[in-house]
C-alpha cells in the first residue's frame, strides 16, 4: 500500500491536472500545505520531476494497459520480448526443482507423513 506521503502528493498531481494546472513542486507543495499533511521534502520535488514530461490524463486512461506501448510491438530498448516458446520450459524446469526439494526433504527426515 502507499504510503501518506506518496498519497498526498499523488492527489495533489491530480488535482492540478484536474484544474489544468502546470504539475510543479512548488504548487504540489502549496495544495499539500493548504491540506495541512505534513510531508517529507523530497517527494512533491520527486513526483513533480517525474510527471514533467507525461501526459497525466494518458496515465489515468492507460492504467491497466500494462505498461510501455512501442511502435509495431517491439519491445523497449534495453528490454527484450518475452518468449512464447520458453515458458514451457522453464516450467518444467520450476517442477522438476519442487519434486528435487520435496524428495531431500523425505531423505533428510522432515516429510510430512514421518
């Protein structure tokens, strides 16, 4: 859960996008006063560094979209796609190492049915 902190200076970005207003420090920091919360100093400079360059009204339309949209599906630079074909795999590889611990479990004496 978020904290206060985070809370307040989120309510405060979107009441300022709300009211079509500039997202800034100073103004997150002048709602967050006018609300009486105390907050720690660095999260309305944070949130308002963050949100200087987005498109808030994107972010509340897009809120369960995911994440990053590209061009064509490539993925991000710096992130590759995910594998279809891996999953299967690495599942298989995830029950082998279940069965591997339970069975060392039962040898060393710590099975359920002991």
């Amino acid at each position: 859960m978020a904290s206060i902190y985070k809370l307040t200076c989120i309510y405060s970005a979107l009441i300022l996008h709300d009211n079509e207003v500039m997202v800034t420090e100073d103004k997150i920091n002048s709602l967050i006063k006018a609300a009486g919360v105390n907050v720690e100093p660095f999260w309305p400079g944070l949130f308002a560094k963050a949100l200087a360059n987005m498109n808030i009204g994107s972010l509340i339309c897009n809120v369960g979209a995911g994440g990053f949209t590209t061009a064509a599906g490539a993925a991000p630079m710096g992130y590759s796609a995910p594998s279809t074909t891996a999953a299967p795999a690495e599942e298989k590889k995830g029950e082998a190492k279940k069965e591997e611990s339970e069975e060392s479990d039962d040898d060393m004496g710590f099975g359920l049915f002991n």
